[in-house]
C-alpha cells in the first residue's frame, strides 16, 4: 500500500520538472498523509493537463479509500468509471513504508536511485459540491524485490514518457505493470518521528537507525 509519501520540491524546481503552473496551495511537505491536500496531474476537461491540489482518500459509507489495486482498478465498480475518464498523477520524492516484525514497526524511506522525482499513477473523482477539491487515489501494484521484505504492496510509479498516454487513458493495464516494474529504488530506515503526522520536517527522511531513533531518545 501507500499510506505516507514525500513532495518536498520548492515551487520553482517542480514547475520546472513537470512544466506546469503550480497552484498557490502547493507547500513543500516531507510528510504528505492520506486525507490531506496534495499536487496532482490530471486533464481538465480532457484536454488541458494542469497540476491542482486534490484530497487524497476517497470516502464512501463504508470506507475511506487512499488506494486502488492496478490489477482491479479497471473492473472494481469504484473505480472503473475513473480508470477510464480521469486518471492523473502524483509528484513524489520517495514514499514510506513499515516493516513489522511482530514487535514493532520501523518507517523505512524509499525512493528513486537517481534522487529524481518520481511520479504516482493515480486515480481521482471530481467533487459533487461546488468549490470543493476533487479526491484521489494512489494505484499500487505487487512490491519490488527490494521493497517486499518490508511491505508486499507499493505505489506504482510510472515514467515522464509514459505520462501523456497515462492521462489519456491510451495506456494499458499490461504496459503500466511493465513500466511500474523497472523502476530502481533505494531504502532505508528513517526516525519514528515519522509515525505523527504533524511532523512535516527535512530530518524525517535522514537515515537512521532503529537502535538509535531520536524519538527512542527522549527516554
């Protein structure tokens, strides 16, 4: 799953990387948590891409849903009308995730080996009530070799080549997986400080290790 990533690009750097406006609510955040506002891609009226704020979680009365698997995206009825008609986009700088080991849970950050940013396929519904934020959902798919021995589900992550095709709709389930599977990535452990979402600093990414977390120092 992805229940925690980073977008930490100043404004400047990111709408040089995406060629995009970027809207005034965009605020670098090393601690982006589902119900919060975060940057999107996505078509306006099936024709403009535009990068836009978006909440991310979907709510239904039975659930509150911050991803999707790919492999039933385009069949699930939550999700197939969106599979189709409104695809987008997440700007990420990595994303984390808890290894269990049946004691504790320890936060690893992962992210692209080359340190660029990578880019979330997402799924996302525009809002019934006017002025209101349209929502979105992260995609994930099986977990890379070097992710599964920590989590067995992970984002899936698609390349700025294949991102036109994405939004159109034009890119297949087939394709996506193949694309989502060459991404190179790099982990490692990083402060518990994480767990609390109000925590929003660089240091949350920094390296650490278990025996040595600086929250574990407060005691």
């Amino acid at each position: 799953m992805c229940g925690r990533y980073t977008l930490h690009t100043n404004k400047r750097a990111l709408a040089k990387a995406i060629a995009l406006e970027i809207p005034l609510a965009y605020e670098p955040d090393y601690n982006v948590g589902p119900g919060r506002e975060t940057l999107a891609i996505a078509k306006r009226n099936k024709e403009t891409t535009v990068a836009t704020m978006m909440h991310w979680g979907l709510k239904t009365p039975q659930n509150f849903h911050i991803n999707a698997r790919l492999e039933t995206a385009d069949t699930t009825p939550r999700f197939r009308d969106s599979w189709e008609l409104t695809r987008c986009l997440l700007p990420a700088n990595g994303f984390y995730e808890w290894y269990q080991d049946g004691i504790s849970k320890v936060p690893y950050y992962i992210y692209p080996s080359d340190g660029e940013l990578t880019y979330f396929a997402g799924l996302w519904v525009p809002s019934s009530t006017r002025g209101e934020l349209p929502t979105c959902v992260v995609l994930t798919t099986a977990a890379h070799t070097s992710v599964k021995e920590i989590h067995d589900r992970m984002p899936v992550m698609l390349p700025k080549a294949a991102h036109d095709e994405w939004l159109d709709g034009a890119l297949s389930k087939r394709i996506t997986l193949e694309l989502a599977a060459a991404v190179d990535l790099q982990k490692h452990t990083v402060s518990r400080r994480l767990n609390s979402v109000q925590n929003k600093d660089s240091r949350l990414i920094d390296a650490t290790s278990p025996l040595v977390d600086d929250q574990m120092m407060l005691f």
